[in-house]
C-alpha cells in the first residue's frame, strides 16, 4: 500500500510543483479576486485567470501537442478569433456618437501615439522591426488586434503579448484613472458637454460601407479587422435581420471570448512569462498603453482650448480602443466630480473611434513589415 501511495504521488503534479508554478498561482487567484470580487472586467479577466491557473498545474498536458487548450489556441495562431471579435464588437457598437461628433475621430487618433512611441522604444531596446511592431500595437489597448498583428509579424512573441494586451484591457479602470487625474485639472473634469445631435439612419447605413470602402483602399491589411468590424455594424444598422445580430454580438462575441481568454491565460506560465524578454514586452505595453491615455487627453486638453471649454479633455482617455470600458472609466471619473455630469456618450465617439484607429494603424505595421 505504502508503494501504491508513493507511486500515486510521484505520477501526480504535486510532487512537480515548484517556487515559480506556486508564484504564477498565486498570480492566477490574484486576478480571479479582481474579476470576481472588486468587479474588473469580470467577462475578460475571469477565463484569463483562470488559463493561466490550469497551464500552471503540473502535468495536466493541456498546452502540450493535442491537449485541448493547445488545440483551441490555434484560433489565435492563425489570427480567427480576433476577426470573430470584431465582427461581434461591430454588432454591438453605435457610430452614432463619433458620426454626430466627427472631431472624436481625431481624438482616437491622438490616443493611438503609445503605438508608435512603443515601436520605437522597442526597436533601441533591441528588438527587431517585427517584433517592435508587433509589442507597439499593446499601446491601443486592443487585444484582437494585438493577436491578429503579431500573429502576422511575430508569431514566437504571441503568447506574451496577448497577455499584455488583454491584462491592460481588463486592467483599464486600474491603470486610467491615476493618469487622467495626472494631466487635468478639477474644473476640466467638470466640464458638462452639450448633447450630441441626432443621427439618422441613413447615416447609420452608409457609415460601414463608406468607412469600409475608404479604409481598405488606403491600408488593405487592415481587411480582416476592418471589414468584419464593419460587417458587424452594418447587420445592426439595417434594422432587417436581428437573428444575426444576435448571434453575432452574443453567442459568437461571448463564445470567442471565452476561448481567447483560457488561451492567453494558459500562455501565461512560469517559464514564458518569468524572463526578462517577456518582462520587457508587459513593462514596454504599460508604457504604450499610459502613453496612448496620456495623448488622448492632452489632445482633449488642446481641443478643450480651443473650443474655449466645450470639450471635457477627459474623453481623451476613452481614444483607447478597449470599448467600452475606457468610456466607463471617463463616465465614473466625471460623475465623481459632478454626479450631474453625464459624459459616456461623449466618450463613446473617441472610444469607437480608437477601435478603427487601432486597426488602421495595425494596418498600416503590416504594410512596412508584413
């Protein structure tokens, strides 16, 4: 019995548990808490965690050669999920705030500068174009397009980097707010905004198509994002076929959620995540990401003058791609200083924006390096 006994724990994974897979639970319940209890984004940091606690248990062979999570990362290997993603992000989003408020575009522009500043701290850190490129895109806060990008450019750095991208998602109200109240004043953040004009449904119509025909024929690469975000939209704006905007915005956009997410998390063990390239790619998003918040604001604060107070330069913030929590956080910082304030629809302009923006400049990596 005493040899069954020994035999039974020496072929379980507990006998393999080291300092570093320990570290990396320990890590994976830390992040389940701010899912479950402190309520951070809870639909994206739940199957995170929880990936990453399922490859850091030893032995149970799910990220080797046909274990079930190895399989369903194939969908990020070959750049499926992201396009799934977006085309149920079109399918959830209204244009309509950044159609009535088309400034908001420029704002989204602005915020997408953590991209290129990455890029560019990446390629002297010593880091290839490819890979430099492929760590830049973290800055616009969107992991589909962080996946989709790198999967393209530099397929070894996917796991590390679709980590990055999808903790600094989730991680948004987190990271925001500190860097919000860094670059503005209270009587900026009390600023009210005047309600945005109605928007037609002929406008609605033509904005996917209009956006889609533009975008491609400057920066085709951007097709696959592009065109399923677009796609997404324009099922929801004809009004005529609900069934599949249901389906889209529902069962496709929580089911590919749901696998994105175990399969980041379970790229997330010991041995990937614990040196110091890696360490670099999550250190180099953070700076993007805070980067991205910091020019959306200040070009908020610029617009802010020069429309002699009509703009609050918090939506600035919101010109990261990662909706709609980024506008959430600029809804919750505004009422704190004025529970009168109602400011989401505002952000929601620049926010959406970020979303094309973030493609369009993935895109355009893809152009020079791809």
């Amino acid at each position: 019995m005493l040899e069954i006994l020994k035999e039974f724990f020496a072929a379980s994974g507990i006998m393999a548990l080291d300092g570093k897979a320990l570290l990396m639970i320990g890590l994976s319940l830390f992040f389940l808490y701010l899912a479950i209890y402190k309520k951070y984004e809870p639909y994206l940091l739940i199957p995170i965690a929880f990936g990453m606690l399922l490859v850091n248990l030893p032995k149970n062979g799910l990220m080797e050669t046909g274990g079930l999570l190895k399989l369903l990362y194939m969908g990020i290997e070959y750049g499926i999920y992201p396009s799934l993603i977006f085309l149920g992000v079109g399918a959830a989003t209204d244009f309509g705030p950044l159609i009535a408020n088309p400034k908001s575009m420029l704002l989204g522009a602005a915020a997408q500068l953590g991209i290129f500043f990455a890029f560019l701290g990446a390629l002297l850190l010593g880091y290839t174009a490819l890979e430099a490129a492929s760590i830049g895109i973290i800055g616009g806060a969107d992991g589909p397009t962080a996946i989709y990008l790198t999967s393209q450019l530099a397929d070894h750095m996917l796991g590390p980097i679709a980590l990055a991208a999808y903790s600094y998602m989730a991680l948004v109200p987190v990271i925001q707010p500190p860097i919000i109240k860094l670059l503005t004043t209270k009587e900026e953040r009390q600023i009210k905004m005047k309600q945005l004009r109605p928007v037609s449904r002929l406008e609605k119509i033509l904005f996917p198509i209009v956006v889609t025909v533009v975008v491609i024929l400057l920066v085709p690469s951007a097709a696959p994002l592009i065109g399923m975000l677009m796609f997404g939209n324009l099922i929801k704006e004809v009004g005529i076929v609900p069934n599949l905007v249901e389906v889209a915005k529902n069962a496709i956009m929580y089911t590919v959620t749901i696998l994105i997410g175990l399969t980041v998390g379970a790229k997330a063990d010991a041995e990937t995540l614990l040196n110091p390239k890696t360490l670099g790619i999550i250190a180099l998003g953070l700076i993007a990401f805070s980067i991205g918040t910091a020019g959306g604001v200040l070009f908020g604060k610029l617009m802010c003058k020069v429309t002699k107070g009509q703009i609050n330069p918090m939506i600035g913030a919101a010109g990261v791609s990662a909706v709609p929590m980024a506008a959430r956080v600029v809804q919750k910082m505004g009422q704190e200083e004025d529970p009168s304030n109602f400011l989401l629809m505002h952000a929601m302009g620049p926010n959406v924006a970020g979303v094309i923006g973030s493609a369009i400049a993935a895109g355009v990596l893809l152009n020079f390096f791809g």
